[in-house]
C-alpha cells in the first residue's frame, strides 16, 4: 500500500514540513543513487534521460542500452554530471554519433567501460575524442560499429594503454595494422567477421598478453595465415575459437598447438581441412585441452578420435561433434581394446571421468565464447544500489522504491511529488 498526506495536516504549516520532507528525501536518493538503468518498457527520449541526468548527478553506471530514442543531446548533461562515471553502455543506440561522444569524453574523465555495440554512426574521429580524454578505458565494445577504421583503433591503442578487453566484431573496415604494439595488458579480443591479413594478426598478438582470442568467420570471404599464433606472442592464450576457418590447414595447426600449451579451449568447427597430422599434432602438444570443438570436421573419423583420447589430451573432458553418441568409451572402444595396455592407461589417467561427447548447438551464437561478463556493471555499483530505475510503464515519470511505498513525481526536473 502506498503512502498518503496524513488527514490530519489541516494547517498549512503542516503541509509545508510534510513536503519539505519529501524534497529532503528525494535530495537524499539523488545524491546516493550510483545506478542507472532504463526499463525496456519505457520508451526513453532525450527529454527523459536529461531529466534523469539533472537529477542524479552522481552516477557511476549508467546503462542505455536498446535505448534507440536517444540522440545525442540525451547525453549532454554527462558534461556536468558524469565526473563519478565509470561504466556506460550505449549498445544498440542507433542515433548517437561523434557529438554524443564528445559530450561523453569531456565529463566523463573516469570512464573505464564503455559499450557501444552497433552505434553505427561512431567514427574514427569520435572514437579519438573519446580516447584522448578517458584514458582509463579497460573494457570497450566496437562491434558492427562499420565506420570504424584502423586509424580509430590506433588512437585507442595509444590512448588507452589500460585496456583489457576489446571487441570488434563485423568492423569490416579493420585490417588489423592499427593494433601494432597494443598494450600488453589486452587479454581478450573477439574479431569475429572482421577481414584481417598476415599483419593483422601479428600486430594483434604484439602485446604478447592475450588469453582469449576469437577470430572466427559466418562466412569464408577472407584467408590469412594464422601461424603468427603460434609464434611466441600468442603463449597465454587459453581460449581459442577459429570456427568456420576452413583454410587452416596442417601445418598451422601444428605451430598454433606447438606455441599455445595453455590452451584449454579450442573451436576448430568447419575447419574440415584437418588431417589426421593436424589432429595428432593437437592431442601431442595441448596437454592441457579441456574443450574441443570439432563440429563438420569431416577429417576426424572415429579412428583419430580413438588415437586422440587414448594418446593425447589428458585432461580433455568435452568434444562437441553432430551426430556422435554421448559415451565416447562406451561406443569407441570395444571389449578388445579396453583390454589394451593403452585403454588401461588412459583410464588410470581417468579414474572418475569420461570424455563426454555433446551435440554442437546449431542456433546462432550472440558472443561465441565471449567472457559473459564482458559488460558486466562495477561490483561496487550494483552492491549500493539494488533498486532498479525507471520501470514505471509511463515514459516521464520515475518510480523509486522506499520501505513503506511507492514515491511518484511527475516532473524529474522539480521537486513537486506526490504519495500514493
């Protein structure tokens, strides 16, 4: 039940300390609230999130995203307000440009997550704007944001030398060269669908820190030579996914398992250029392989399965295939052979698991084996704020949660509120 003006404040006197509760309450909320999130329900305008901005003015997350009635005069009050800001996400905000983003560089000094996934009018100049002022940047997401180039991607890698976790994903614009000496400290990079060369592939792997890596394709327009993985600087990858891939031949899986040891994960689906000399090579060298992905890998009979388990990958608990039984013991090996010196040995390494063989997932994957927590809001945010903004269905109001009600104001720009 909501709250209401007791009846018994007949005097005005009443009324106005009563009210001035209310303001000094709503004064309260917005100077302690850290996070800011939209309802997908509500169709936010310009207007709105200026409204909301004006009032909460300490704000160290802000998420946006599929706000797609913003422009960017929606974002001008980050000028004033956005000093606190940490995390910002705009994914799916088609109408912000450059000029949104300036408005974003110049008060947000703090900014170190920023997401702006499919903001299709973002530029190289925007992006260098964004970078010259928010060199804490750690987290960005560039996905299918086409006009940017590797002029963009070179400002960000001189800019922000912080910077952990990038993702390009479908920018067809970015051949990879604008990534020579990238921060050491970039440990995950997803480029799915983006055409790079020999050289951008290098100069991704210059830093020397990666741990995951996704260079996979939808579609087979592009070939390059993937063997520069394999040649020092790609030592720390544990994450691997090269799907659909299908010019990756034997001797460049060979030098990929041979230079990455602490690969735990590797996608090889459509990859059915592998002969049974690339499949050894992998069960020889990735003595630490967990999870094999090896969907229409046409190469891989039952035969180099079996030679696989038995002789490599000691700690491989996974392979996705189609059409395969789920007991890989059990079906692959009959009563001869686990009576092999080499079946006995493998079970001795595997005394209480099996590999399990499961059906690749044929829907179509968002992130691939994207970190899901790519765009996760700081912990510090969330912990201090677990009410959730602007879930009233009605577009220019405000709902809060308080112990005892529901507080309305129907103007986020004054302090005029009612209880209900």
């Amino acid at each position: 039940m909501g709250l209401s003006m007791p009846k018994s404040y007949k005097k005005k006197d009443d009324r106005d300390s009563f009210g001035l509760a209310c303001h000094n309450f709503l004064d309260i909320q917005s100077s302690s609230r850290k996070q800011l999130t939209p309802s997908s329900k509500v169709h936010a305008t310009d207007s709105l999130i200026q409204n909301m901005l004006n009032r909460f003015r300490h704000l160290e997350m802000l998420s946006l995203i599929r706000c797609r009635g913003i422009s960017d005069s929606g974002l001008a009050p980050l000028q004033m307000y956005g000093f606190k800001l940490q995390y910002l996400n705009l994914s799916f905000c088609s109408r912000v440009t450059d000029n949104g983003l300036s408005y974003v560089a110049s008060g947000c000094p703090l900014l170190s997550i920023v997401g702006l996934y499919k903001c299709c009018f973002i530029t190289d100049y925007g992006l260098q704007i964004l970078t010259e002022s928010c060199k804490s940047l750690k987290h960005v997401d560039l996905s299918l944001c086409c006009e940017i180039t590797d002029n963009g991607i070179q400002c960000l890698n001189q800019n922000c030398r912080q910077l952990t976790k990038l993702g390009i994903s479908g920018c067809d614009k970015i051949l990879g060269k604008g990534f020579q000496g990238v921060s050491p400290t970039l440990a995950c990079f997803e480029a799915k669908n983006c055409p790079f060369d020999s050289k951008g592939v290098s100069a991704v792997l210059s830093g020397g820190g990666l741990e995951y890596l996704n260079l996979s394709r939808d579609k087979y327009p592009w070939e390059c030579d993937l063997a520069a993985i394999g040649l020092g600087f790609g030592a720390h990858i544990k994450t691997l996914d090269l799907k659909n891939c299908n010019f990756v031949e034997d001797a460049t899986i060979m030098k990929i398992a041979q230079g990455c040891p602490l690969l735990q994960e590797w996608n090889l689906s459509g990859c059915d250029k592998i002969t049974d000399h690339g499949w050894r090579s992998i069960g020889l060298y990735c003595q630490n392989l967990e999870i094999l992905h090896a969907n229409r890998c046409k190469n891989l009979g039952k035969r180099r399965l079996k030679v696989l388990v038995v002789e490599g990958f000691p700690r491989l608990s996974v392979i996705y295939m189609t059409r395969c039984p789920l007991n890989l013991n059990n079906y692959y090996f009959n009563e001869e052979e686990k009576n092999a010196p080499s079946y006995r040995k493998y079970i001795s390494r595997h005394p209480r698991n099996k590999v399990e063989i499961r059906e690749e997932e044929l829907k179509k994957e968002k992130r691939g084996l994207w970190p899901s927590s790519f765009m996760k809001a700081p912990k510090a945010a969330v912990k201090n704020n677990t009410d959730y903004a602007c879930n009233h269905p009605y577009s220019n109001q405000l709902v809060l949660s308080i112990a005892r009600g529901v507080l309305i104001f129907s103007s986020l720009s004054s302090c005029d509120c009612t209880f209900r």
